[in-house]
C-alpha cells in the first residue's frame, strides 16, 4: 500500500484533533486535510475526491451522523471512519448501519489511530479491486459468449483468470477416460518447459477436486506429496489452487491457479474463481453441440482427451 497517494479528510470542531491526527497521519505518509464542520467537509466533498474521512459525531450544527448521511448520498462509496467519545459509542455503532466503515473512540494513540485508518483504506482497496475484477469478469464472459470455438474459449479463461485476479498463471485440464490423469489442453502465464512436464496423476493428493471441491497447495516447498516440485520450484510457483470442472454433475477436469508469493484467497475471490470454473464447465457442456463434437457424452470426453493433446504452439 503506497500511503503517500491517499488523502484523508479530518472533520472536527476542535483544532487540536486537526493538529495531532495531521501530524500522526503525515508522518506516516498521508495527505492531510481538515474541516471544522460537517457543512465544511460536504463543500469539500464537492470540490475534491478523498480516499478516507474522519469525522467527529458531535459537532455543533449538522452532527457527524447526519454528515454521514449526506456523505453517502453524494458519494455513495465513501470511506467513512467515525470518532466518538465513551457517551456515544452506541450511537458510533448505529453509524455502521449507515455506511460507516468503522469508529474510534476518544481518546486514541496514534498506534490505534494508524490500525483504523489502515483498515479501513485496506477494505476500500479491495472494494475498488473488486469492482474492476467484476467489471474485466464480464467483459471476458462477453467474449467467451461471443464465440463457438472451444479452444479460443477456454484460452480467453486461462488468460482471464491470470489477468483479472492479478496472479502468475492458470492451467484448464481434462481427465482423461480412466480418470487416471489431467492433461493441460489450455493455459497462459505459465512457461513451455513447465508446461511440457508431463500429465498430472489424478492420485490422492488431488482427492477433493475429484469429488468435486476446490483444493489449494498453500507452500509448495512444505508439501511433501506435492507432483513436480522441482519444475514448479524452477517456474517460480509457490501456492497452487484447483477447482474442479463438472459436466453433467461429473468431474471431467480442472482449473489450476499458480502463485509465485503464498496466499489464501478470499472469500469474494473464490466466488469470481468459481464464476470462471462455471464458464469453462459451460463450455465444454456446449461443447456437444459443436460442427466437430457430435457424439454422445462419453465420445465427447475422448475426443476432447485427443484434441487436448499440448502443442506450444497453441498454448501462450
């Protein structure tokens, strides 16, 4: 998180507040500015964007609740934390019903003060992240709906996943009849020799996604039962996540997400994941209707095995 690009609204009627969270906050990086009233603040409101607000609850004229308010209807996704003094702490929790992000009760250290406002940008962040994810997710469903090719499809996913959630690469996998292997028929962000390792063994190391559930390899280094630990040690791969593809209820392969840092994903992460693992199952579900694939649903497996056979060529 870079601090010196945000800027912070303090509202308050007192001046000493202005002056010690200003200090706090720009010692820490920040831009500071100040308002000595709810009214001052909402003509500032209009004037600039802010990243964060600070505001009081009682102040004299428009209390902070009522700026609140008004805050939120100007700018519907504003960042609001509120301070509050001991009287008003449940008054400063009813804010949050309100939109407020969180509240701070007076008097506050500047460790206290730093955790809030931390908190609190780091949740606009991911608000902010998730919107753009959502907005990228959609126009990547546009496109997949867009054509009938089955390659080109599940190449748009690969490529969608790794460039919306901002991660090192992502591998689509099939099963091959016997349900002994996943091979790779489509990937982005991943290196040909990393690709050209072989098939994955469908063995008990891939258990959950067999039956049907998300499985996630946090520290690949630490996993002992982990398949090409070497070759993914040299790709720079540290955590490895794989959801399932079903058609017809039926496990037929995977989506594989790689990391080159350790992480444990989101809630609202796992959820766009699974939105991708929905679009590739619909795919390879329509794919039955395709000029090329007319067969019945155990051919369409075997011809997808065969025409899933890697050539680098394809796969970028």
């Amino acid at each position: 998180m870079e601090k010196r690009k945000f800027t912070i609204l303090v509202v308050d009627d007192e001046k000493i507040i202005h002056e010690s969270c200003g200090r706090i906050l720009r010692d820490e990086g920040y831009t500071v500015e100040t308002a000595l009233s709810g009214q001052e603040a909402l003509l500032k409101l209009k004037e600039k964007q802010y990243d964060l607000v600070l505001s009081d609850i009682k102040m004299p004229g428009m209390s902070g609740v009522e700026a609140l308010e008004k805050m939120k209807k100007e700018v519907p996704d504003i960042t609001v934390v509120m301070f509050t003094g001991y009287s008003s702490v449940e008054t400063a929790r009813d804010s949050m019903k309100l939109g407020a992000a969180d509240y701070l009760p007076k008097p506050f250290t500047p460790e206290e003060l730093l955790r809030v406002v931390r908190e609190a940008l780091q949740k606009k962040l991911r608000s902010e992240e998730n919107r753009e994810r959502e907005g990228r997710f959609q126009e990547i469903t546009s496109a997949i709906h867009s054509t009938l090719n089955l390659r080109e499809v599940l190449n748009l996913i690969a490529t969608g996943v790794v460039k919306v959630m901002k991660l090192k690469g992502c591998a689509i996998s099939l099963l091959d009849k016997k349900k002994e292997y996943f091979k790779i028929c489509a990937a982005y962000g991943l290196s040909d020799n990393y690709l050209k390792k072989g098939p994955i063994a469908a063995d008990k190391t891939l258990s959950k996604v067999l039956s049907g559930k998300p499985e996630s390899v946090l520290d690949i280094t630490t996993s002992p039962h982990a398949q090409y630990l070497w070759e993914a040690k040299e790709e720079g791969i540290a955590s490895i996540f794989s959801l399932p593809l079903k058609v017809g209820g039926e496990v037929i392969g995977m989506i594989r997400i790689y990391t080159a840092d350790p992480k444990e994903f989101f809630q609202d992460e796992m959820e766009l994941l699974s939105s991708f693992a929905q679009q590739a199952s619909i795919a390879l579900e329509n794919a039955r209707t395709y000029e090329d694939v007319r067969e019945k649903y155990e051919s369409l497996k075997d011809d997808l095995w065969e025409w899933c056979e890697y050539d680098s060529m394809k796969i970028r």
